[in-house]
C-alpha cells in the first residue's frame, strides 16, 4: 500500500509543477464559477432605467386619466397600458416590474377624505422586492395630487358633499350628536366650495384645473388601499421554474458547473501525464522496478481522485464565502466522492487515445467540451431544448453536475441522489476496466 500512495505522491508534485496545468485545475473553474454567477445575480436595481409598469385602468374615468397622468410625470416609472391577462403574464416572465389595476369606482372616492378610500391592486415580480416598495410609495405620491385636484373643481365636489349629507340623515347608526355635528360640517363645506365656483366664474378661472395645478396649489391628500394583486401560477416542482424556485443564490447554480470544469481539468492533466510518462520511458522503468502494475495504476488513479475532491472542496468553500448554501453536507462529500470516482475512470480511457502526448491532449480536451456542451457546463440542462435534454444523458457531467446540485440546492434525499450516483460509479467502472485493458495489451 505504500508504494501506491508513493506513486500518487509523486504523480501530484509533477501535475502541479506545471504551472499553466494547474491553472487550468484550479484558477480556470473559479473564474468559470464567479463569470456564471455574476450573470445568474443579474445586475443592480441602481443599473436599470425607469421601472417598466403596466396599467389597466378599468375606471377610464376624468380623475383615473388625472392619476395616470401624475404618475407619468415621475421619471422612475414607464407606464404601458394593458389588458389584465396580458400584464399579469408580463410581470411573471420578468418584462415588467409589476401592474397597476384601477377598478371601476375609482374616481368616485379618489381624493376626497371624508370618502372612503380607493383600492388601487398592485401585482408586483416578488424578485423585485426593493423597486415594489418604490412604486408603492410613487403610487401613494400620485394619488396625494388628486386631492388638490378635486379642491381645484368645486363644482365635481358638491355632488358628494350633498350626498353624504343626504346619508347621514338618514342614517339610523348615527347618534344624534354626531348627526348634528357632521351636518354642520358637511354644510360648511358646501357653502365652502359653492363659494368657490362662484369667485372661479368671476374671475374667469377654468374650473377643469389640471393635475399640476392641484400639486401646486391646496391641500393633499394621500388616502388609498394599496392592495397584492397575486401573479402567481402553480408551477410544476419538477420544471425548470420550479426547480428554480429551490435556489437560494445565483452561486448554488453556478458553482457545480465551476466544479465540473476543474474536474475536467484534472482528468485532461492526468491523461497526459501518463502519455507523456510513455514517450519519455518513465513508465517502462517504472515497470522494471520492483513494483506491480496495479500499483502503477492504483497510484495514478488515486492521484487524480484526491486532486478531483480537492477541487471540489476547494470551490465549494470559495462558494460558501460567496453566499452558497448547500443543504446536506455529507450529501456533498458522497457525491463529490462519486463525481471523483467516475472522472477517474474516464481519465484512464482518455490516456490510452493516443500514444504522444499531443495526441492525447487534442482527443482528451474534444471529448471534455463535448461532454461539456451536453452535461450542462456551458448552459444548465434545464434551460436547453427538449432534445438536448434527451441526449444529455449520455454525458457524464450531467449526472455529475445533478449529484452536486442534489446536495447544494436540490434538496435531494439519499434515494434521490442514489440514481445520480450510481450511473457516475458506472460510468467511472467501465472507464477503468477499458482503460486498464487498452494499457495492459499495449505494453
């Protein structure tokens, strides 16, 4: 047992001598990792322009055109108009923020506070939790101006005053004190407001002020029922968007495809190593000593597994400090082991392709992006067209990519992981028995 953890010593001081080698084993999968879940976090809300904010106003009235209006004018939101269906489906793919529904009675209550006040429906991307909290507050600035607007047209105020004076009379639910007390009021406001209509007709004032001229001048008021709209939809657990819903950090999906390539790295290192150990003879002198041939083997097998798992642990603590949360760390640590025990297998079949070293590294690193493009290193398998999904499976890093995630972020069981596991350690088996064959029969 010795002379095999000798050979695996020395097969790892001479892959790492190899400055550019190791690069490629180990500086190449982090950058891959932090490239991939900086473009899966997406950028900052202070990088986006004006929030993109569909509006259905089923009211259609003077005073839900007004509110419309004043929320145009903040520079922060893009208002579309929009059909209900069609603006939910919007803020579900991500094209908008959210949506604005003004229902029908809008502008009977809008900007009177002694009226109940308006429910405004706001469906917002929960992703966007920040730029929800903003249009809220937008939404609330919007409707304050209306009240200024009503005190610029005395004329459409009346007919409410008159109104819920004629309620409150009667009204059997209001004692006779507080009858007497809101009838005076109410009586007030409207010789108020009629003197109002009468100086604006004197001196010649448009009674139909706009918007602007209520934010400027009067009292405002901000009274409106913000209420959630809900947008969702049940989403199958097992698609991509619910497989989705699992991650918790754009580095949970990241990081298993950076592992994926730093093993890749080391099976295309050590494939190498051992072509270039038989064109240099170091092999041939190897067998002359006293030491078997499954020593030989077993030291460069065990080389590369502890290289592969290394490079595992390695990302996945490069990960944790970025914010990865694996669920199960021994769920982890199986599958690394797994991950390891297949790409060692491959690693033996790939050295025996060739018998240069150049022959060896250009059929070795065709197959490893292959391998690459079908498992999902470049793009996750669940985002690949059906078809692709199909032939995936014929690739390695697929099993491997799903044993890590099953452990990092898919929540998986250990019969869940089972199914993964089992076609890597096959994968790896028949790896090593073509590989042990194909040396054995050349020598």
């Amino acid at each position: 047992m010795n002379q095999v953890f000798n050979m695996a010593i020395k097969d790892l001081k001479i892959l790492f001598r190899d400055k550019m080698g190791a690069f490629f084993i180990v500086g190449f999968p982090i950058l891959m990792g932090v490239f991939f879940g900086l473009i899966m976090g997406g950028s900052s809300n202070a990088d986006r322009g004006a929030m993109k904010v569909a509006i259905v106003d089923q009211d259609d009235s003077t005073i839900s055109h007004a509110f419309v209006a004043a929320l145009q004018k903040n520079k922060s939101v893009e208002l579309e108009p929009a059909e209900l269906e069609d603006a939910k489906e919007s803020v579900r793919k991500g094209q908008r923020v959210g949506l604005i529904v003004l229902s029908e009675g809008f502008g009977k209550t809008a900007g009177i506070f002694w009226q109940p006040a308006p429910e405004i429906q706001l469906g917002a991307d929960p992703s966007r939790s920040a730029e929800s909290g903003m249009l809220q507050g937008f939404i609330m600035e919007a409707i304050g101006s209306l009240a200024g607007e009503r005190f610029q047209n005395p004329s459409e105020l009346r007919p409410f005053v008159s109104d819920s004076l004629a309620e409150l009379q009667t009204s059997p639910d209001v004692n006779p004190v507080s009858r007497q007390l809101l009838t005076t009021m109410f009586g007030s406001l409207d010789q108020m407001f009629e003197s109002m209509e009468q100086l604006q007709q004197k001196d010649g004032v448009e009674v139909a002020g706009g918007a602007d001229s209520g934010a400027k001048s009067g009292p405002s008021f901000e009274f409106a029922k913000i209420t959630a709209l809900d947008i969702s939809r049940q989403v199958d657990p097992n698609s991509a968007a619910g497989q989705l819903k699992k991650i918790r950090s754009p580095w949970d999906i990241s990081f298993p495809q950076a592992m994926m390539w730093g093993v890749l790295g080391c099976v295309a290192g050590f494939a190498i190593s051992i072509a270039n150990e038989n064109t240099l003879g170091t092999m041939l002198r190897l067998q002359v000593a006293p030491v078997s041939r499954f020593q030989i083997l077993a030291g460069k097998a065990l080389a590369c597994f502890i290289t592969v798992v290394g490079v595992i642990t390695m990302l996945t603590v490069l990960g944790v400090l970025l914010g990865m949360q694996p669920t199960n760390y021994l769920l982890l640590l199986v599958a690394a082991g797994c991950v390891a025990f297949c790409f060692v297998g491959i690693m033996m079949t790939m050295s025996v392709l060739g018998k240069t070293e150049r022959s060896v590294s250009g059929s070795g690193w065709a197959i490893n992006m292959v391998m690459a493009m079908l498992g999902g290193c470049m793009i996750p398998v669940m985002f690949m067209p059906k078809f692709m999904q199909t032939f995936s499976v014929i690739s390695p890093i697929k099993w491997g990519i799903l044993a890590l995630e099953g452990a990092i972020w898919r929540d998986f069981s250990w019969s869940e992981l089972g199914g993964p596991c089992g076609v890597l350690i096959a994968f790896g088996t028949v790896g090593l028995i073509v590989g042990t064959l194909i040396l054995s029969r050349r020598d």
